[in-house]
C-alpha cells in the first residue's frame, strides 16, 4: 500500500507472485527452526507466543522430514522469486534479496552461524521481521528507496518489541538449552524496559516522520503515532508492575504482541482509507 502510495501500479500478478515468494520463506522458518532448536525445545514448554510447536520434540522421528521439508520451500521460494524476476524484468538485486532473506532466516538457529546461540538473534530477528514488508514494498515498487528506509524505522522498534517479547516466556529454558539471548543474559526485567524504551521510539519516530517532505501530504504520520501509543501504554504498565516471575510475564509478553498486530491492523486501515 505504502508503494501504491507512491504512484507503483498494483498489478495483481506481482502482488499473489510476491505473496507467494514471501509465504513460503516464512513457512520453512516453522520447519528449519524447529529442527535446530530440537535440543533446547526439550527445556521449554511451547506457549501461544514462543517454544516452538513442539511437534518434534513430541515426534523425533520426523526431525530429518522436517529439515527436508524446509530446504524444499526455501528452494520453492528462491524458485519463484527467479521467476518473478525474469517475468517483471527486474533487476537480479531482487533475487539476490529473496535469497538473502531466506539465508538469514536459515542461520537464526542454524550451525555454524547460530544467531540466537551467540547473543546475536535479536539482530536477525529483527532483520528478519523487516525483511517481509521490504520484500512486499519491493515487489510492488521495483526497488527500494528512501521513503521506505524512512519509514521502517518505527516498524524497527515495533519488531524489537515482538522479538523480545517472545523471547521473555522461554528464559528459563533458553538457558539451560544453550541460547544466548539477551533475556537470557539481563533478564526479564531489563527486557520490559526495552520493550517500554521501543515502544517510545516507535511514538517519537512517527512524529519526526511527520516533519519531513517525503511522503504524500495526505499521509498524516501523527496518525500513526496515535496508533503506537498503545504498545507504549502497555510498556510503561509493564514497567510499573514488574511481572518478573514466568506466568505473569507471559501473560504480559502476549499482551505486547496482541498490541502490535493492533497497531499494524489499524494503519493498514488507515492506509486502505487514504487508497480508498
């Protein structure tokens, strides 16, 4: 929507074609993290949010089909995104980017890279997340320009705020698995305060959005940093209660996610109104 904004022709075929490429990197991430976090899932028991699906750890025997299954849609992926390439005529940079993306994702759990292993899962985690709406804005737009680096800043924090929030039910676990996050490392305590310190950068990052010139004067960014002070509500209630011990802070981490697919529905609304 955000291309379509700036004019880019909404041609369904490159809209399903791009869904179908992005759908399926996500989908093998369910399949390759599973089987290598099959060790450290033993430690966890899976939530609404985090620990994984379980399955193989209930079912060991269909680790190997599991890992087969995965490279299987990372190829599918890849698969369409050179076709994708050659029917639109774009740039190898866009294959190069779907590749890249899939490799990153890959190497969140997988040897010998092990992001979530060597305290760097974060970064890829949120790399990752911003990753899916780029790839979306490139599909439609052709490349990938200023505006849109302007405006994944927010989605940035709003990430972070997913990535740590997940990460907050499984400290125990992810400690005695071998993960090194950093909840694992400071704890929960030191995660609601950056989620409360992410979800004020998101709020502050719209508003300076809405002093520059890049976008349509019709998209008023002070909007959306209306919309972002819910998870920033939710944080600073965090920050006052302190919900340090597992069931709470569970219950918490949930409420950050439920907050921000809140947040990202109502600006695709809002989107959708100014398109309308």
């Amino acid at each position: 929507m955000l291309a379509v904004l700036f004019n880019a022709d909404f041609v369904l075929s490159k809209f399903i074609l791009g869904y179908v490429i992005l759908f399926l990197a996500t989908l093998a991430v369910h399949y390759h993290n599973d089987y290598f976090d099959f060790e450290a899932d033993q430690y966890v028991t899976p939530t609404a949010i985090s620990g994984g699906s379980g399955v193989l750890v209930e079912n060991p025997q269909w680790r190997e089909l599991s890992k087969r299954i995965a490279i299987s849609i990372i190829g599918l992926s890849i698969l369409f995104a050179v076709i994708f390439t050659v029917i639109f005529s774009y740039t190898i940079w866009f294959l190069l980017f779907v590749i890249f993306g899939n490799l990153l994702a890959w190497f969140y759990a997988a040897p010998p890279v092990k992001l979530s292993y060597r305290g760097l899962g974060e970064f890829g985690n949120t790399a990752i997340g911003i990753l899916f709406p780029a790839m979306g804005y490139f599909a439609l737009m052709g490349t990938l320009d200023l505006p849109f680096l302007v405006f994944i800043m927010p989605l940035i924090f709003l990430q972070l705020i997913f990535t740590i929030s997940v990460e907050i039910p499984d400290m125990e676990g992810d400690k005695l698995g071998g993960k090194v996050t950093w909840i694992v490392s400071r704890g929960r305590g030191f995660g609601f305060k950056l989620i409360a310190f992410s979800g004020f950068m998101v709020t502050v990052s719209f508003l300076i959005i809405s002093f520059t010139n890049l976008f349509p004067l019709n998209l008023d960014f002070r909007i959306l940093a209306l919309f972002s002070l819910i998870p920033l509500s939710l944080g600073i209630v965090e920050l006052i209660k302190k919900p340090l011990d597992k069931v709470s802070a569970t219950k918490f981490a949930t409420y950050n996610l439920v907050s921000i697919f809140t947040v990202l529905i109502l600006i695709n609304c809002y989107l959708i109104y100014i398109l309308g």
